[in-house]
C-alpha cells in the first residue's frame, strides 16, 4: 500500500530528526534506535534502511505510485542535503566565534604586556630622576638622555632641526645666494611664444606638434591654472609639458598616479607623528620653490583618471577657484614651528601663482570617468593625432632656452582681453544659443564657462589663432561635451536641428569641430 510506504519512508527520517534530541529509542516492532547528534544523523542518513523501505512497499506500485514515489524522494533527499548544508554552515560561524576569541585574546594579552612594559618604563624613568635629586644632577639632563636628543618637551627637535627637510633645503639654496639670477625675455608675444616653442621641439626634441595645439596649451594659462591633456595613447600628451619645461630650462615635475591615490596627501605628503616630520611629496617642494623665483613651473599629474580625480585633487581644485589668490592658502600641519621654513607661516602655506596643473587622461576601461566638477574647472584639449614630421631650416633653428616670467605672461594676456575682447556679436549669439541648449537639451552653459570664454579666446587670438575657432573650441569642449551625459536616443532627433541653428548663426564653413562632434554623437545611437 502507499500509505505504509509513506509511513515507513518518513519513519527512518523522522526516528532520525528526533534522535537529535533524545538518548534511545524504539521502534514500533520494537526495533531500538541510537539518539544523540551523531546517533540522529547516523539514523537520518542510513541509505540501508530507506533502500529496505522500498524494497518492501514497491512491488505492488502501479505507475503513478511510482511517479510520486520518486517525487517525494527527491524531495526528501534535498530536505536531506539542506540539513548538511546548515550543519556545515554552523561549523563554519562556530569555528570564527571562535577564532575571532582567540585573536581578542591575543590582542587583550598584548596590551596588557604593553602596559606592564610603559609601567616598567615609569618606574625606571622615576629611579633615575630620584638618583638625580639624591647627587644634584639637573633633573633637565636626565630628560634629554630619555628623549635620546631627538625631540624637545614642545614636540619640536630638540636640535631646532626644522620638520620640513626638502623645504628647508630649499630656503638653504636660495638664501645662500647659489641660484643664478634670471634675465626674463619681457619683450616675447604669444604668438612668438608658439611659434619659437614649435620649431625648438621640433629641432632639439625631434617632436612635432600642429600650430593649433600649441595655441590651445598657452592660451589655456589665460583661463585656469588646471589643464587636462585627452586622447589616445602615444600621441604625445606628457611629451608636451615635459618639452615645454625642457625650453623654459625649468624641468616640469611629472607625478605618475597610482590607483591607491584617493586624498590629498598624495600631492602635499603628511605628518608623522612619531618621528615628529612632514613627509614632503616633489609635487610640495615644487610648489615651495616656485614661490622663490618668478618662473613658469609646470607640474603634471601623469595618467591622472587611474584614481577618481576628484578625490585626491579635491582641495586643488577647490582653492584655485577662489578669485582672489590672497585665498590660494593651504593647511599643510596644525601648528606652527619656529624651526617651519620661510613660506610655511603658523602652519599654513599659500599656493604659488607660478605653477599650472597639466592633468593627462586616457579614456579607456582601465580608467574613471572624469567628473564635471573637474571639467568645469579645467581646460581640456583634446590630441588625438600624431604629428607631422617638417624640417626648420638653420634660419629658424634656435637652440636657446625661453627665460620668461609668469608676470609677462600674465601681462600678456590682459593685454589680449582688451586688445582682441571677444566681439558682442558673438556674446550675443552665445547667449541666444544658451536659450536654444536649454529649449532643446534641457542644458545651460553657466557664467563660469562665459568667464573662460572671455579670458580663454582673446589670448587664443593672441597666440595666433581666429576668434571663431577660439569660440569653437569653447562651444565644443566646455558646452557639447555635456551631451555625453544625457539620453542619446533623446537628443539624436535634435543634433540635426543644432547643427543647422550653428550653420545659420556662424555660417557653413565655421565652427567646423563642434559640427563633427555632433555627427559622431548621432553615430554613437
């Protein structure tokens, strides 16, 4: 019968689930069973007696007996396998709680071997000093020989060394009068600028560079002291500010990124509070010699999109968006020393106006995404082209370094706002443009963008360039460049329609870049 195959079946299983909790057992044929844990699952999981329950019941089974029979061992077997799973599971948490035990225990035992040894430490100090008092000896002696001579009761050294070892080295170098005094060129122009920086790369450093990058490089100084160089690999976006620091015979400090990079101790070093010294990155010592001299320094954060950008740059970028550089002030150490070097003052230390930031990124898997706060705040320039190999004849050769200060360059380039102010004209068709981006894209330019445009496009036209292709150049890489953010398929319908409002504003023939890459977002779709 069915029912007694039930019967007997879930017997075996349940005799075995109760033998967890009790001793011994009978059966109903008087047949005894073991308990206990092991006593149950022995029971549970003996394979002999559910084969015998089969053997027994079976042969009088019709088919959907054995349909169901079959249905309701399987069930059975994965009740099974649940219960194994769990007591493994049991095991595991057990054998942590206790590991975890073990290692407080470890931990408790070592504090308390720290604590014998800190009292140890007390009652030898105390020993010492009532010997002292005992012979006349300066209790101030005894100090100094526990503190080995390396630090004072105020936590400075003792010596008066200073915490800063490579700034103070710096202050060292320049107060003894060993740096040669610089003769600045104040009569170069922009446009000079470029065109001598081109033929020297291309003569003593045998890279070539197109007119039109060059131009966006030094006129993006005009704008921000942030520049992020994009594109692919190999085509010379470190090479850039590397050879520029090479021609201005002031070597650009090149910081390669590393993925771990994630707050600002990356770029200013920390504080060891043991050894009572600033650990000092070469990005900080830098920036502390820029402040000695009216250089042009250039550092460059190599590969800077392997870590988020935004976390380690984050106090940069912050700071040098204050307008007034009274504010490019950064905490470095709480207090202040009287043994800190010159320019650290009660701990804090102001940013040089001497040094641009050149961020080179690639866009690949391997990367992060940069952030539009970073965007907005920088100026990219996009290589995504090798150079064209030309010749400069010896007319043109001019192996000579460019001495020229941050002050004329400075100069420079107020001078280019008054004398190349980007025309009303086109302010006017910007703003109306800002209407149509927000009718269409639901986007809106914002007034930073507008200040960079006015500073960035008549120093563009300083360097060489046209005003259109200045304005192309903003639109296209401060404006577009948000598009990337929205719904493709939401904006593909409208890129036709932009493309045809820049073609009625500016004409056909300009604003040639923006126009390309509107195709290439419709293509993405």
């Amino acid at each position: 019968m069915f029912g007694n195959f039930l019967k007997d079946l879930f017997g075996v299983f349940v005799r075995g689930f109760l033998g967890l909790f009790f001793t011994i057992g009978t059966t109903a044929n008087g047949t005894k069973y073991y308990g206990g844990i092991l006593g149950g699952l022995f029971q549970m999981f003996d394979i002999s007696q559910y084969v015998n329950v089969f053997k027994n019941n079976t042969a009088t089974f019709k088919t959907w007996e054995w349909i169901l029979a079959v249905l309701i061992t399987i069930v059975l077997v994965a009740v099974m396998v649940g219960i194994i799973i769990l007591f493994i599971y049991g095991v595991r948490i057990l054998f942590k709680k206790l590991s975890k035990r073990k290692i407080d225990e470890d931990l408790i035992n070592e504090v308390n071997r720290l604590r014998r040894e800190y009292l140890k430490t007390q009652r030898e100090k105390d020993r010492l000093i009532d010997y002292c008092l005992q012979h006349g000896i300066k209790t101030s002696a005894i100090s100094d020989a526990i503190s080995d001579g390396s630090e004072s009761e105020e936590g400075t050294p003792a010596t008066g060394e200073s915490r800063f070892y490579k700034l103070t080295e710096v202050d060292k170098m320049y107060k003894s009068g060993d740096v040669p005094t610089i003769e600045y060129d104040n009569e170069i122009t922009l446009e000079q600028i470029c065109d001598r920086f081109r033929l020297w790369a291309c003569s003593e450093m045998h890279l070539f560079y197109q007119p039109r990058v060059i131009r966006l490089f030094f006129a993006s100084f005009a704008t921000t002291r942030i520049i992020i160089l994009q594109g692919i690999s190999g085509t010379g976006k470190t090479s850039l500010p590397y050879s520029v620091g090479q021609w201005l015979d002031n070597p650009a400090t090149i910081a390669s990124v590393q993925p771990s990079w994630r707050d600002r101790t990356e770029i200013f070093g920390y504080f060891n509070e043991f050894t009572k010294r600033f650990n000092e990155t070469q990005i900080l010592k830098k920036m502390y010699e820029a402040r000695w001299n009216e250089q042009i320094y250039l550092t460059v954060i190599d590969e800077a999109n392997i870590a988020r950008v935004e976390y380690y740059f984050a106090e940069l970028l912050s700071i040098l968006e204050m307008p007034s550089r009274d504010n490019w002030i950064v905490d470095i150490v709480p207090s202040g020393w009287d043994s800190d070097p010159h320019f650290i003052e009660k701990g804090r230390f102001k940013l040089p106006e001497n040094m641009w930031y050149i961020c080179t990124i690639n866009n690949d898997d391997s990367t992060f995404a940069i952030s539009d706060k970073v965007y907005d705040r920088a100026m990219p320039i996009n290589i995504n082209s090798k150079g064209v190999p030309f010749e400069v004849s010896e007319e043109e050769r001019n192996p000579n370094h460019l001495y020229v200060s941050y002050k004329h360059l400075e100069e420079m380039f107020k001078e280019a706002q008054i004398k190349y102010t980007v025309s009303e004209e086109n302010l006017r068709k910007f703003d109306e443009m800002d209407d149509y981006v927000i009718e269409h894209f639901r986007l809106a330019f914002g007034n930073r963008i507008v200040k960079q445009l006015k500073e960035f496009v008549p120093a563009y036209v300083a360097c060489g360039g046209t005003e259109i292709d200045g304005l192309d150049y903003v639109l296209c890489n401060k404006i577009l460049r948000k598009f990337e953010s929205l719904n493709l398929a939401y904006i593909r319908d409208e890129i036709d329609g932009y493309i045809d409002y820049l073609n009625e504003h500016f004409g056909e023939e300009n604003m040639q870049e923006s126009k390309e890459y509107l195709q290439r977002l419709k293509k993405l779709f």
